[in-house]
C-alpha cells in the first residue's frame, strides 16, 4: 500500500449497466475520504419523445434500459394517466402489479447471484472445498433439493476445468485471493453453484412477462389498461406458451394463468429456499460491513402497487415518502407536482440550464441542454471541481437522498408493516447485529433480499384477485374513454412513477395541443450515482464511499461492494454522444 494520499480510479466500474466511474481520493492510510461519481456518456431520450404523441410515449421510454425491461414502460404510461385524469380497470392494476412484481424477483436474483455476490464469493477458493461439507452446510441452512454431495462435486469440477484451462469465463477478471474474502470453501462453492442455478431458474420467469405483455425484454403496455385480452373458453392445442384461447387467438385463458401461478410458485420456492438462506448465511461472515457504507441517511420512495387506483396514495402497499436523517418516527410528503420539493442541479454536470448551472429545475422545466467541458479519452482525472458526469444531481427539498430497496424496507418499517419490521426484526437477531447495522452497505443488501420475500409473496394475493374477478365475469383491461385525443385538455402535465427495483423512477410529461411539449425521467441511478450539487453535498454513491478503508489500493474491492449493493444501472441516467456533445448516431422514425 502506498505511504501517501492518492486518488484511486475504478473506471469501468463493471457487473452494472452502463458506464460508471468511481475516482476516490484517499488518505496515507488507504481511507477514502472523498468519491465522486461519474456517468461517463449522456441520455438524449427526452429529446426524443418532443413532438411525438403521448400515447406512444412508453415504447420510446422504455427503452432507456434494457435491463429492468418495463419499469420505465410502466412511468411512461402512468404519466399520462396522471396527466389526462385516467382510471384504469381494476385487472389492468393487478396485471400491473404482478408485471412489476416479477421484475423485482427476476431482477433482485439476477443482482445478488451475477452482480454482487462475487464481491463476497471467491470463486476460485471454492475449488479447496469438500463437496460433502458443503452438502452438510447447504442442507443445515435449507430444504433446497439440490444439496447432495454429488451435486456440488460436479460444480466444483466445471470451476475446476475453467481454472486449468486459463479461462475463468463468467468469472473472469475478479480480485480472486484478495485478503477482504472471507468465507470458508464450503460456503464459496455452495454460493458459486447456486450462482450457476439461477442462471437457469431466471429464464422460466421472465415468462410472466411474455404471457401478459408479448415479449420480454421490453413488454408491450398500453395507456388506459394492459395489452392483455381475457378469455374465460379454452382452446386446445394452443401453443407451448399457453395462453392462446377463445375468440382472440392472444387472449390469457385458464392456461396462461395456470403458468403463471407455476412461475409464482418457482419465484417463492427459489426466494425462500436458495436467495434468503444465501444471503443470511453469506451476512454472517461480513457482520462488520454492518457499520461501512451508510452515506446520507436520508430515503425517498415514491411509491408502488396501488390497490385500486394510482390516484389513491394511501392505498399504495409500497408507501410514499422521505425520512430524513435516520428518524423513522417521522414520514414526510412527497409531492411528484411541488416545483419546490423534487429539483435536479448540473452544478457539476456536462449539461447547461438556460438560466444558469446554480439552478435547479423541476422535471416540468427540465431542460436537457449538453454543454460538454470535460476531458478528452484517455485521460488520467476528472476535473471534479467543475463539471465531471453526464448524470445530473436530483434534490427532495435540497437534500440529497438514496433510493432503493433499503429506502422501501425503512419505510415499510416506518409505517408500520407487520410483515417487514417481522424480516428486519429476524434477519437482525439471526446475524446479531444492531439495529444500526440497517443503515448500511450490509443492511442495502440485506434489504434486497428481504422485500423480494415481500413481494414473492404479494404476488399470490394479486393472482387470486385477477382469477376471483374473471370467474366473476369481469374481463376488462382497458379503459377507452379518454382515448380521443380530440377530448383532451388543450394542456396537461402529469407525474408517472414506479418503483423501480434500483429505487423510485418518475417520468414527468407535459401535453400541448395533443403532442409532448416536454419530457423528463429523473432515474434511480440518477438520484444514487449524481455527483455534487451547488451546496457541496454528495450523492449517495459519494457519501457511501467515504470513511471505508481499502486493504489494498491497487485492488479496490471495497468500493466495488459498496457500489454494487446499490445495483447501479447508469444507463438509464446517460446515453452515448461524442466527447464534444456531436451526435454520433442519427435514427430517423417515420
């Protein structure tokens, strides 16, 4: 380790989406004692959707990302429903709920097993492990069937022939070795083998999304409902996918819907008996990151999972709010139309605001001018006095605040939910850690876990609702009366929202004349990985970082834990232009 201070570099910062760099400045003794985060290409989408018709909003949208697949769909849609005043029928709602849903389980597994869990697990220690121990560990922590000594030696044999051959494949390009590592053998290979199971599991379960929405990535949605015909006759011979039936050979009959109760039923068996004993068993061997990463103490959510109507807030089973400064005794609201409460700042951002970089400026005013002032690759540093990351700087009332799982399990926790403060409760007494230990790199990756055991199981419920309503007779999915646009308000604005597994998401549309006259997305990773505002005050990703010691510099695993256990997806913050601001890419769509 060096004797003197430094500035470290983790550029690409990798297993995330997009393009992320971390350059920290530590002291003598390998302590960071500042970060600043940089998105190193830029987002245009907004640009984009001017012009076009509302309606068509989501398909554009969505695409920002291709990783959690709908969640901007679902924004997009919302935004103009709120802005148009438009209900959508109570199965359009629960098709929605169980669409997001199974985003959240598919999204936070892949996250943990392929994005995060490889900071903990040394894939390459595993190979010293004994397959029968490792049985021995697996089945003492779960009923899971695939325990057996056989099982896991032949595991141990596919890392093996990866490590002989010189090609670690999938696990390539890990600081495998590094004294941070700290689990025993049996516990890196049962890990590494589950981490190989997942891979398989997450291809039945992203089906949901094909029965309801047509296809995955990227589902069809719809302004007014769900894409989703219901059809209470059966029509044999339909294809594998089972959902054709009735008068409409894509309608979702008894077929579909079996499936996706198995997929409901794979989701909870995984979660509970693979995700939740890992991550439990995994925590216990890193209690102290209980006290490394916190960051801000300040959390937003904006809400998810209506009951009924998108309008009602109160009805939300994900509640909406901020807690500031750790006090959960205390909830305050969150307005999505308040031009004082939710503002982004390009203090210290590539772009220009036409009344100046100091400002900030609600999402209705959001402007997405490029002003391009940084450095030309390769370059050493960042200028980060000046401007230094395509991601702008969102504010709720001047504070900076994270976003994420951990801010909607302190929440849940915060409002009273029976079910959440029973996991935290549990998973604090199984690691014997305080309560403290929440407010954490730990306890971000603990809360990962737990609100997918939430929602895994909020999913049955959903279900039985959408069948007890078609065996009622009610088969609507779409609300048509405020379809004609001749019908509209000659100007309308309004704030479409989710939860996105990274955290909350809001789109922000205002309508004129029939025609988007402005757009803006403020992202989870924008209000996670923004770099400093105005004031001086750190993003989350910034604020996390400091304080945590590097046991060795040159292999800077500890700002990849932290970074990781927020789940960074930067490419819905930026897309791609020239180190000038040029457009690289023209496409035209008539």
């Amino acid at each position: 380790m060096s004797a003197q201070a430094q500035r470290i570099v983790v550029d690409p910062v990798t297993r995330i989406e997009g393009h992320l760099r971390i350059e920290a400045d530590t002291d003598p003794g390998g302590t960071i004692t500042r970060a600043s985060s940089s998105g190193t290409m830029v987002r245009g989408i907004e640009i984009i959707l001017r012009g076009r018709d509302p309606r068509d909003a989501w398909a554009f949208a969505q695409r920002i990302c291709g990783v959690c697949t709908l969640v901007h769909g679902i924004a997009s849609v919302r935004a103009v429903e709120n802005a148009l005043k438009y209900e959508i029928p109570p199965n359009a709602q629960l098709i929605r709920n169980l669409m997001i849903a199974a985003q959240y389980v598919h999204d936070h597994v892949m996250h943990f097993y392929h994005l995060h869990a490889l900071d903990w697990v040394d894939v390459v220690a595993a190979l010293k492990a004994d397959p029968k121990a490792t049985s021995e560990l697996a089945q003492s922590i779960s009923k899971y069937a695939k325990s057996s000594p056989g099982y896991f030696s032949d595991v141990q044999q596919r890392v093996k022939k990866f490590v002989e051959g010189g090609q670690l494949g999938i696990f390539a390009n890990g600081y495998w070795g590094h004294p941070a590592y700290k689990l025993p053998p049996e516990a890196n290979l049962m890990a590494v083998a589950h981490y190989l199971e997942a891979l398989a599991w997450q291809r039945d379960v992203v089906q949901i999304h094909t029965i309801f929405g047509g296809k995955n990535p990227h589902p069809n949605f719809l302004v007014g409902g769900a894409p989703s015909a219901i059809s209470t006759q059966v029509q044999h011979g339909g294809a594998a996918s089972g959902f054709r039936g009735g008068e409409s050979g894509t309608a979702l009959n008894v077929v579909g819907l079996q499936r996706i109760q198995n997929i409901i039923n794979s989701m909870q068996n995984f979660v509970d008996q693979v995700y939740v004993p890992d991550t439990l068993a995994i925590a216990g061997f890193y209690k102290d990151w209980g006290a490394i990463g916190e960051g801000l103490g300040n959390f937003l959510t904006y809400g998810d999972f209506p009951d009924k109507s998108m309008f009602d807030i109160k009805s939300f089973k994900i509640p909406r709010g901020v807690i500031l400064n750790r006090d959960l005794s205390k909830v305050h609201e969150v307005d999505l139309d308040a031009e004082d409460q939710i503002q982004e700042f390009v203090a210290h951002s590539w772009y220009d605001y036409s009344g100046g970089k100091e400002m900030g400026l609600h999402p209705y005013a959001g402007e997405t001018t490029l002003n391009y002032t940084g450095p030309k690759p390769p370059y050493e540093h960042l200028d980060v006095e000046q401007s230094y990351s395509w991601l702008k700087s969102p504010r709720w009332k001047g504070n900076a605040v994270e976003v994420g799982p951990l801010a909607r399990m302190l929440m849940l926790v915060a409002t009273g939910n029976p079910e959440a403060k029973g996991l935290v409760d549990m998973t604090l007494k199984h690691l014997d850690v305080p309560v403290q230990a929440l407010f954490s790199t730990l306890g971000r990756t603990a809360a990962r876990t737990l609100e997918t055991k939430l929602i895994a199981d909020w999913m049955q419920g959903w279900y039985n609702q959408l069948v007890a309503n078609i065996k009622a007779g009610d088969v609507r999915t779409f609300n048509e009366t405020l379809w004609d646009p001749t019908t509209w308000p000659k100007e309308a604005k309004g704030a479409g929202f989710t939860e996105a597994p990274r955290g909350g998401l809001a789109h922000w549309i205002v309508i004129r004349d029939g025609k988007i006259a402005n757009y803006q997305a403020v992202v989870p990773s924008t209000w996670n990985a923004g770099p400093r505002d105005p004031k001086g005050q750190d993003g989350a990703y910034e604020a996390a970082l400091k304080g945590t010691r590097l046991a060795e510099v040159t292999q800077p695993l500890e700002i990849l834990r932290t970074i990781h256990s927020f789940d960074p997806c930067i490419a819905c913050a930026v897309h791609v232009a020239g180190p000038n601001g040029e457009d690289l890419v023209q496409v035209k769509v008539n």
